[in-house]
C-alpha cells in the first residue's frame, strides 16, 4: 500500500469528517463525488420531472376531456405527448431508479462509495444538460417534436428547428445512462464487502446489476438511429428512404432493439424494490431468491429478441410475425416466476400495511393486470385490432404508473427515513396511497375500453361515441395528478423533520436481516463502511 | 492486497461539470449551425476549446495521482472495467451501422427489387429498378457513382492498422520488461501509424468525392459506406491521439511494469479500432 493511502487512512483515525465532509453552500451539489449526493440530485431532480411531465399529461387529459378541439391546436397536443414520454422516461424514471441506485447499492454490498466517483458526478450533469437540450426545443420555431417519443422518420424529419437539438439531446442522455450503467457494474462487481457473494447480494443489486448491462448495451443502439435520422435530414444520406435503396421500416427494427430493453430498464429496478420491501413487511424471507435471480436474467435476455412485437401491422413477412410472437409470450414464463415469488413471499406472513407495503401490494396486483394486456397484444392476429389504439396506450400505462411510479413512491416512504432520520406522517402516505391507487384505475382502465373500441392513440379530437369514459378518464387523471402533491409535501415535511418521532437504524421491524443499510445509523454518516462490514445479513439464504 | 478502506475517493470534482459544459455548448452550437445560425459555429468553437481544456486538465489531475501512487490495485480494476464496458459500448454502437449495411444488402434492397412481397412496390413505383450491389437505390439518387475498391488504399490501410496492433504490443512488452526505450519506439510506431492510415482515408475520401460521384449522397451505399468508414476513422482519431497522450506521459518517465492503466486503456482501445476494421475491409470493401 502506497503512503497517500496511509494518510487517508490517518484522517480517518483524527475525526470521521475532518476534510471530507461536505463542501459549503451550493457548491457541495455541483461538484460533489458522494453517492449519498449524488443519488439525492438524481432523485430531486427526478421528482422535479415527474411533475413537468405529469403537468403536460394535464394537458393532454384536459383536451381530451370532450371532444372536439378545447385548448390547445392539435401540433402542441402532439408535442404534449411526445415530450410527456421523453420527459417521464428520460428525465423521471430511469433517474428515479439510478437515484436509488446510487444511494442504496454502495450501503447494500458494504461499498464506501461508487467505484467511479467523478464519473458518477458528470453521468448526473450530463441528464440535466439532456433534459434542459430537449426542453428548449418547447420554445422553438415550429414547435417541439410532434411525431411520437419513438421519433420514426419520416414523419419526424418535418421537426422544424427542433430535430437537432432533441437528437443530441438524446445522445447526451444516452452518455448520461452509459456512465451510470458502467459505474454500477463496477461498483457491484469490485465494491462488494468480503462475505458478500454474488448470491448474498439484496435483488435490487441484482436487478441494477442486469440493468446496467441492458443499458450498456442498448444506449449505443439508440444514439446510432438518432444519428442516422441527423444525417438523412441534414447530410443527404438515405437510411430511411426507399427512393436511395434504405428502408423507414429499418428504423423502427433498431428503435424497438433499444426500446424493448429499454422498457425493461425501467421494470427490472422495480422488481428489484418490490423484491425488498415486501419481505420486510411480510415478516418472510424472499421466497425464491435465486429463482427471481435468473428470471431476472431470462427477461434481460428475451428482451433482445423481441423487438419486433411493437411492429407487428408494420408489414413483415409472416415467418417474422409468427417468431416475434412465440418468443413474446416467452416472457410471461419468467414474469410469472416472479408474480408467485412474490405471492408466496406474503402467503402466512406476518403482515403490516404500512404505506411502502400498500404501494407494493398495488403494484403487484396492477402490475399483473398490465402484464396480461401485453400477453393479449403479444398475439399477432390480435394486435392488428389493438394497435395504435387506447389499448397500448393503457397496457404500457398500466406497467409504468401503478408500477415503476408506484415502486418508486413505495422506495420513497420505505427509505425516507433511513435517508432523512425522520418518520414520515404515515396518515397522509396511506391517503396519499389510497387516492393514488383509486384515480390511477380510473384513469387508465376505461383507456382499455376506448381501445377496444376503436379509438386511436396521438389524437387531440375524437369522434363522439368516446366521449363518456375519456371524460372519466380525465377525471381520474386531474385526482391522480392532484394526489402527487401530497407526495411532495410528505418528502419536503420529512426532511423537515416529518412526525418528530426518532427513527432506530432499523427503522422497520426486524429490517437489518434484509440488508446492510439497516445496520447503518439513520441517517447514515456522509461516508459509509470505510471499513468493510463483517456481518452479513443472510436471511434469504 | 485491496480492502475497502484503502479506496481512493476523490472529492470536489470540477473537470465534470466542465466536460459537461463544453459537450453540450459544443452540441448546441452545432444544431444551431444546422439550422442555420449564425452563432452555431462561434457556439461549437467555444464548446470544443471548453472541452479541450477540461481533457488537458482531467488527464493532467489523473496522472499526477497516478504517478503519487494514490491508486491501489482495486481502483485500477475499477478503470479496467469501466474501460472494457465503455467498449462494449462501442462495439455496440458499431453494431447498428454493420446492421444496417447487413440488412439493406439483404433485405430492403431485394424487397425493392421485387423480391418476396415486395413486387407491387416494383412494379407500381420503381418497375425497372433491379437489386445489385452496390446501389444508389431505385432513384438513383446523387447520380452516377464508381464503388470504392478494395485492393488500393484499403488494403494499404489493412497493413498499417495490422502492423500498429503489432508495435502496440511490442511497446507493451517493452514496459513489462521495463525497456523504456522499447516502449518508446514501440508508441512512437504506432501513433505514426495511426495517423499515416487517417492522412490515406483522407486521400481516399477525396478521390471519392473529386473523381468517383461517390459521396454521402450516394443512395445506400455512399450512405452506410461513409457512415462506417467515417465513424472508424473518427475512432481511429481519438485512439492515435490517446496513444500520443500515453506517449508523451512514457517519455517523462510515467508507468511502471506493475501500473499503467492508462497504457492498456489505449491499447484495449487501438485494439478495439482495429478489429472494427478488419470488419469494415471484409464487409465494406471485400463483400
């Protein structure tokens, strides 16, 4: 061992915070290296984006509230729903889920920090660099991109000044993923406190772990189509045009080799969560711990083979229908692993419900309802009816609202106090939970009607036999858009010192034979483990 | 021996921030310039001095640690890794210009030749149009064009980028075996090399575009052929000028036969640019 070591190590004998405690002032956020930091500007900013987003799919409900054209011309409502899903995706989950990431994986595996500290700085800058890229284009002339977040040419090379600078926003958010994803594979794979095996580690280290891979490999794959799209419109190439021998429809095979991974970047964390917070309050080990291990991996690996399930009425030959199809519903195989794990996890547990538990419980039972939907689409024949319409639009609903957003309120009540060393008002989490849980089916599931019938998705204006349940439909959605608020005041009143109670470091009930950073003081000191732990919970072993 | 509380944490992180400013002043310029801005080309200038800058600055910080011995092995392999994902990231990204040479060659191309159902397409838009390679596609769109060969200047280039993976390896057993001068010339081989392949893809691009019609208007394959080559030799680019970065730092004595991330970095990566190559002369040129 080298002497810098040496005399880091000497600080530490001093005075735990000597001179690597938090920077002064404002500065501490800008140029911090700490995960704790860092995962805190990822979840703020997080949160910030889910309510510009949620704003704008106010918007979108408020002019679908009747039909015929209320508020807004029919190229802005497009925009709404383009940037709505840019927004959600880019700027509100996949950081939502690195926030966490950040926070809880070094605590996990006994790590002191992230392998890659100032990597990890510039992945969260280069996000809010991303978003504020895209953001702009709201301003420009001829509007923000209106073609659909899948951004297909050619409809999106009619983009006025706003194409170039969402695709080089989309490549900065796709650096932003990169670096995290790196980072994280090399936390787990070099950070890990001795003891802490590969099969020890909780599985939301496992679920970021495969996610990380997924976006490492999908990121790259996105910024190549982006970048073809740049040089059709600006430098004469013809990638996607028939007349110079290209194809449009190759644009939406290499869109949807990113996007289905990326949907499941959005899920695996959230499986990750809900595998961790209902053991706790189910009083149970994870039922099936290695099981949700390699379904886990198995839904990672058919990701990258069913691509072509979103383009189904595209006009493939039939040998490709029939394929993408069967491996399609391949993915129920190890979606319905998990679904029972966590069944069997609660079945005779002692359990409470408080509001983490609530959330996750919805998840389950929502979650599955989304899941199934997309075991109908799956259906080649099927989905000639059901595509472009209401029906998609509730399926993916169905699997990010009440499931990704829902598991990252549930992360939010379950880990607040652990973070803040407060106990959050848990009267106001379960009317937070129960409003959320009622209007978001309100919302959503009249959307599988309007489906059915017939009615497509990216429209402003609709023809009249709609009218009833998008009214409902948009009801719900102003009561679930209204419930988030009481989130934010729960998070800002929390850190403020929430129900005045003291939390112990375990916070829960029994919670530090389910993971390391229940060991921890809550809220943990600024560095953690900067001697590894010896103990290691081995509950689910 | 690696225990966690030998880590290396490194505190008030500036070059971040700064990599970032100047990413993104240089991105906005740049889709202000295609929009035709004014400002867009002052806006990229500034964005690329920013982040020049910040990679003299950031590699600067990172070798004086390097060389102060702050780094113990468990950092080093934190770098390894994130170099080899970073490449895997590459190669990734790599793959979808190779996909989409693969598929029009295979499958577009053909379908508008008629091939499977694509007959109506044939015969209601493009009925004389016949599937061959190389293309312009049924419009011919950018005109009459000659396709790049591939027993010229390519197969020139094969030979250098073959032979740098060669010097490149033999500078590193140079440093294994702590003959610094064999390193040394080894780098010094190979940068030369590097950059004597960029100086003939650039005389070849300009026999393309003076004497050939060939260019990136070229239908399909002016489309995919400048694509990949361009993409390559930007990479190529990037690794020579890393290995320079190297080059320099061996020549002030850094690196010791047990250290040297940094080197392997640049040779994981020249080796990474090289194989891409043989990928492109095989698929591009040869096929």
């Amino acid at each position: 061992m080298s002497a810098a070591v040496a005399e880091h190590d000497d600080h530490h004998d001093d005075h735990e915070h000597h001179d690597h405690g938090p920077e002064k002032g404002l500065l501490r956020w800008i140029i911090t290296t700490n995960h704790k930091d860092i995962g805190t500007l990822y979840l703020f900013f997080a949160l910030a984006m889910f309510f510009v987003g949620g704003t704008m799919a106010m918007v979108i409900r408020a002019e679908l509230f009747e039909p015929g054209l209320q508020f807004v011309q029919p190229q802005f409502f497009n925009s709404m729903t383009t940037m709505h899903a840019l927004v959600m995706v880019f700027g509100a989950v996949m950081p939502g889920f690195v926030g966490l990431a950040n926070w809880m994986v070094p605590m996990m595996i006994g790590a002191p920090d992230m392998a890659l500290p100032r990597m990890n700085n510039m992945s969260f800058w280069m996000l809010v660099a991303g978003i504020l890229l895209l953001s702009t284009t709201l301003f420009m002339e001829g509007g923000a991109p209106a073609g659909g977040w899948t951004l297909y040419p050619p409809l999106v090379l009619q983009t006025g000044k706003a194409l170039p600078f969402a695709i080089f926003s989309v490549h900065l958010l796709g650096i932003s993923s990169i670096m995290g994803a790196i980072n994280i594979i090399a936390t787990i794979f070099n950070m890990r406190a001795p003891g802490m095996t590969l099969m020890k580690m909780p599985l939301f280290v496992w679920t970021w772990l495969i996610t990380a891979f997924l976006l490492i490999a999908v990121m790259p794959v996105f910024a190549g189509a982006v970048t073809m799209l740049l040089t059709d419109k600006f430098f004469d190439t013809s990638f996607f045009d028939a007349a110079g021998g290209g194809d449009p429809v190759l644009y939406q095979h290499i869109f949807w080799f990113f996007g289905h991974p990326e949907v499941y970047i959005m899920i695996l964390p959230t499986f990750g969560v809900a595998s961790t917070i209902i053991p706790v309050f189910a009083r149970k080990p994870l039922f099936g711990y290695s099981s949700m291990v390699y379904a886990t991996a198995s839904i990672a690996f058919l990701s990258f083979i069913v691509w072509a399930h979103h383009m189904f009425t595209v006009g493939m030959p039939i040998a490709g229908e029939l394929y993408f199809m069967y491996a399609t519903m391949l993915i129920a195989i190890p979606t319905g692993v998990k679904v029972f794990n966590w069944t069997a996890t609660m079945w005779k547990g002692a359990m409470t419900f408080e509001t983490p538990m609530l959330f996750s419980i919805a998840f389950v039972v929502l979650f599955t309802i989304g899941g199934f939907t997309g075991l109908m689409m799956s259906i080649a024949p099927s989905d000639f009816q059901y595509h472009d319409t209401y029906f998609i639009v509730a399926h993916f609903h169905y699997v990010l609202v009440p499931s990704s957003i829902f598991i990252l309120m549930a992360a939010g009540y379950y880990w607040l106090p652990k973070w803040t060393g407060h106990m959050y008002n848990e009267k106001i989490g379960q009317l937070h939970f129960w409003l959320s849980t009622i209007s978001v089916n309100i919302l959503f599931f009249p959307q599988h009607f309007l489906g059915l019938a017939g009615m497509p998705r990216r429209i402003p204006d609709y023809a009249v036999q709609f009218a009833d349940w998008n009214m409902i439909s948009s009801i719900g959605g102003f009561i679930f858009g209204a419930s988030q608020l009481l989130f934010l005041y729960i998070v800002i009143d929390t850190i403020k010192g929430g129900t005045g109670e003291k939390v112990t470091n375990e916070v829960w009930e029994d919670a530090h034979k389910h993971g390391l950073e229940w060991t921890l003081p809550s809220p943990p000191p600024y560095h953690t483990f900067t001697t590894p732990p010896t103990v290691i919970p081995t509950e689910h072993v | 021996m690696s225990t966690n509380n030998a880590y290396y944490i490194p505190h008030k992180a500036t070059w971040p921030v700064m990599a970032t400013l100047g990413l993104t002043v240089t991105l906005a310029g740049f889709a202000n310039y295609l929009n035709g801005a004014s400002i867009g080309s002052t806006m990229m200038i500034a964005g690329l001095v920013i982040f020049i800058a910040m990679l003299a600055g950031w590699f600067t910080l990172q070798a004086t640690e390097s060389e102060s011995g702050m780094y113990s092995n468990q950092v080093g392999i934190s770098y390894r890794m994130g170099m080899m994902w970073f490449i895997f990231s590459e190669i990734m990204f790599f793959a979808v210009f190779f996909g989409t040479l693969w598929y029009t060659r295979n499958l577009s191309v053909p379908w508008l030749g008629g091939e499977g159902t694509g007959a109506a397409t044939k015969e209601l838009l493009w009925p004389t149009f016949e599937a061959v390679w190389p293309t312009n596609g049924p419009a011919a769109v950018g005109g009459h064009f000659e396709p790049m060969s591939a027993w010229g200047l390519p197969f020139l280039n094969t030979l250098i980028l073959l032979a740098s993976g060669v010097t490149c390896t033999w500078a590193h057993h140079g440093l294994l075996a702590n003959h610094r001068d064999q390193l040394i010339k080894g780098l010094a081989a190979t940068v030369g090399l590097g950059f004597l392949f960029v100086a003939f893809q650039a005389i070849e691009y300009h026999e393309a575009y003076t004497e050939m019609g060939l260019t990136l208007g070229s239908g399909i394959y002016g489309s995919t052929f400048f694509m990949l080559t361009g993409f390559h030799g930007f990479h190529v680019c990037v690794g020579a000028i890393f290995l320079s970065v190297i080059l320099f730092r061996s020549s002030k004595g850094h690196f010791k036969p047990e250290n040297h991330f940094a080197f392997e970095a640049a040779a994981w990566y020249w080796h990474f640019v090289d194989v891409v190559w043989l990928g492109l002369f095989i698929f591009v040129y040869l096929m």
